[in-house]
C-alpha cells in the first residue's frame, strides 16, 4: 500500500485543513493521545475505503507541518504529486520524497518560488531553508 507524505513550510493549520477538504471532502477528526504533541488526526470519510490523515505541526521544532494520507486512494499518484498541488494552493515551500529513484535517504524533493529540485537535508533533517 503506497501513502503520500508532504511537508509545508509554515501553512496556516486552517488552510491546509480547508485544501484537504477541497481535494477529499469532508474529514472527521478523532482523539490523538495528548503525549503526540501537535499531532491531529483525521479521515476523509466521502472516500471508500476512508483515507486517514495525520498532521503535524512543528516538524523537528521548525517551522514545516507534515501531512500523511495513509492511502493508495488519494488523487495523487506520488508524494511529489501532491507536493505540487500543494504548492499551487499555497505558494509556499513543499519538500517531500522524491521518489524510488532517488535512493539516498537525504535526498528530498522541493518546490518552491525558485522551482523544483532534488536537495540534500543536512543530517538528514528538514532544516530552516
């Protein structure tokens, strides 16, 4: 089973809900134990089966919010897919796996106000750029 897995660089929590709406429909949210700090789940309940979703806001204390679908069934048919819708609704930075092809696990893709390409996170971390 493939998921898709984005990180935005400093969305609005509000807006990225209301793009997800907008690509999946109505999402139920449900309880997160209060120990997963700044974690929300939810799952796009118009969908068969259901897509959960988790969101995670202050990724490696910075300033990106991950979103995972844990889904085959998404619109998208890549990480870097959904990285690019993302963009579009957001204007703002996307990093994501960049694919099989890429098999160093520092390597992310990126788009942004500059275009897309392949970087190399700095121990492995997402970083502030």
């Amino acid at each position: 089973m493939n998921d898709i897995e984005i990180y935005i660089r400093e969305p609005v929590l509000k807006r990225v809900l209301g793009w997800i709406k907008s690509e999946l429909g109505p999402l139920e949210e449900f309880p997160v134990d209060k120990s997963q700090k700044g974690v929300r789940m939810f799952r796009a309940t118009e969908h068969q089966p259901e897509i959960p979703i988790m969101i995670q806001t202050g990724i490696e204390g910075g300033p990106y919010v991950g979103v995972w679908f844990d889904s085959s069934q998404t619109p998208w048919d890549s990480d870097v897919a959904c990285a690019r819708a993302a963009f579009e609704a957001f204007g703002l930075p996307v990093q994501c796996d960049p694919g099989p092809e890429h098999d160093n696990q520092d390597d992310f893709f990126r788009i942004d106000d500059q275009g897309e390409r392949i970087v190399r996170l700095k121990d492995g971390l997402l970083g502030v750029k």
